[in-house]
C-alpha cells in the first residue's frame, strides 16, 4: 500500500469515476484501475462497485475513513518538516465575525502578510456564539472573537474590550440626548442582532434585569446590517462600539450613552487546546498578541 492508492480511492469517492479521478490525478484510467485493484488485492476485499456511477462498498467506505486519517497525518507531518524551513510558510484558518472580520483583521493581515507573503489565510465570518465551537471542531485554526464562555478544550488570550453602545440616525429623536437610561427605550423601536449573537444575549440580559420587554421592529444577523439600518433611521439599536468607528467619524450615525451599558467584554485568540501549533500559526499568534490595544480600538 502506498499514499497515491489512498489518494486515488480517496478521489475516486469524490468523482465517482475511474475516467475523471484519473483526470483529477493526471493518470491514465488503467493506472487508476491497477492501484484500486492492487489495493483490493492486498486487503482481500472489494472496495469499489464498478457499475456506473461509480461507488465504494460498504467495505470501501470502512477503508476510506481510515484512509482520511492517514492521509491527514501524511499532510500534518509535511506541515512540521515544512517549518523546519527558514521561510514560514503554511495555511492558517480564521473564524470571526463580520464586525471583527472588517474592522480589524485587514489592520493585522496588512502587515503579517508584508511579513510573511509565503502564509496564506482564509476567513470564515460567523456569529459570535459560534467561533469558539468552530475551533473545538477543528473547523478554523485560530477564532477571534468575544471570550463570553470557557471551554477545557480552548485557549485564550485577550486582545482588547469591547463595549455595546446605543446607536441612532441624526435625525432620530433620541439624537439630541447624550445620555439615556434603558428605561427611556421601553417603547422606542429596535434593530437587533439576532439571538446567537454575544451582543444580543447581551441587551436581552440588561433589558430583562431591569423588567423591559424590547420593541424590535427588524431582527438581523450581523452589526453591519444592523448599522445600515439604523442608518436609514429606521430604529435604534445597540451594537458593538468598535464596528462603529467609521460611521461615528463621518456623521451617519450618533452614539448616545447609556449608563446600564458599560460593561466591558473581552475580545481576543481563541486556540484549540493541544492541538500541533504550525510555524505560521505561531508567528501569526504571535504577531497579534504583540499589537498594541490601541491598534485594534483605534478609529482609523
């Protein structure tokens, strides 16, 4: 047995064709035939049907999952060998959400990517309540994002905090105020984040502790939708104050201060705990535990 049958068996799965596996690979279809055989051969079992479409046998299936791992192991140990080169090179995952995705990532990736243009990232954008989870699976290497929850399986460091603040178009009623309380927005209507988001468990937790029912008028699922809407003065709403920076600088929207609100939340790394930590995801780590607050809370 030999990594390329895996590889093939593994392709052969996906395309469900000798024909097109081979294409996929760059290896005639008879090459493609003799490797499932031979490993067919050596197992002393069949693995695939040859009926058309093309499928895997029961057996087949057993033997694909253990030829993932393998494979996935092979790709680990290429990963390791790898850093043992002077240029860091490698692929990191990032999980976090659309405010933290716009806001702050391209400042980091901006320079880490100047650094070290041989380390590729690739972004997944998701609810707040759904980054730590994503690196528990293994979904995304490194999750940014709120530390509301502690997990066994996780690491954390902290990057910044955060606040949630109150955010209405100029032309609002509220806009003449500096400061209200949260009983002053018992009946003004509201844009919210949608429930599986930290900064709508959040308001919903300060709204029932002080006995207030919300009136939302719209339910969205990130700050950025949210800010356009309020944009258009259709209600106001309590987002996230470092995705709203931009919007506070040019006049589109007005932050008034809420006393029962201030309360800080941590934002920072999220890592698999035990988990192999790849030269790139090192020195990216690094990279942005060593930034200064100022450069993730800054307005510009």
């Amino acid at each position: 047995m030999n990594i390329n049958q895996l590889e093939t068996l593994l392709t052969i799965s996906k395309t469900l064709s000798f024909r097109k596996a081979g294409e996929a690979l760059n290896l005639t279809q008879p090459a493609v035939s003799a490797q499932i055989k031979s490993l067919e051969d050596e197992f002393k079992t069949i693995l695939v049907d040859r009926n058309h479409p093309v499928t895997l046998t029961d057996r087949g299936q057993v033997f694909l999952a253990h030829a993932q791992r393998i494979l996935s192991i092979v790709e680990e140990l290429k990963q390791k060998l790898s850093d043992l080169d002077q240029n860091p090179q490698g692929h990191i995952v990032l999980g976090t959400t659309t405010s933290i995705a716009m806001q702050i990532l391209p400042r980091v990736l901006s320079y880490f990517q100047n650094q070290y243009p041989l380390i590729k990232t690739t972004i997944h954008t998701m609810p707040s309540s759904q980054v730590l989870t994503s690196v528990e699976n293994g979904f995304v290497d490194i999750g940014i994002g709120y530390l509301a929850e502690r997990s066994a399986q996780v690491e954390t460091s902290v990057l910044y905090y955060d606040t949630f603040e109150l955010v209405v178009a100029p032309g609002h009623p509220l806009a003449a105020r500096n400061r209200v309380t949260v009983g002053m927005l018992r009946d003004v209507p509201m844009i919210l984040l949608s429930p599986d988001t930290l900064g709508r468990r959040f308001v919903d937790r300060i709204f029932r502790e002080h006995h207030i029912e919300p009136n939302p008028v719209m339910v969205l699922s990130s700050s950025e939708e949210v800010k356009r809407m309020v944009e258009l003065n259709l209600g106001a709403a309590i987002v996230s104050k470092l995705s709203i920076a931009t919007e506070l600088r040019r006049g589109s929207l007005k932050m008034i201060a809420v006393e029962e609100l201030e309360v800080s939340h941590p934002v920072g790394v999220i890592t698999k705990s035990g988990r192999y930590v790849s030269h790139a995801m090192k020195q990216f780590l690094n990279d942005l535990k060593g930034m200064p607050e100022d450069q993730f809370t800054g307005s510009e």
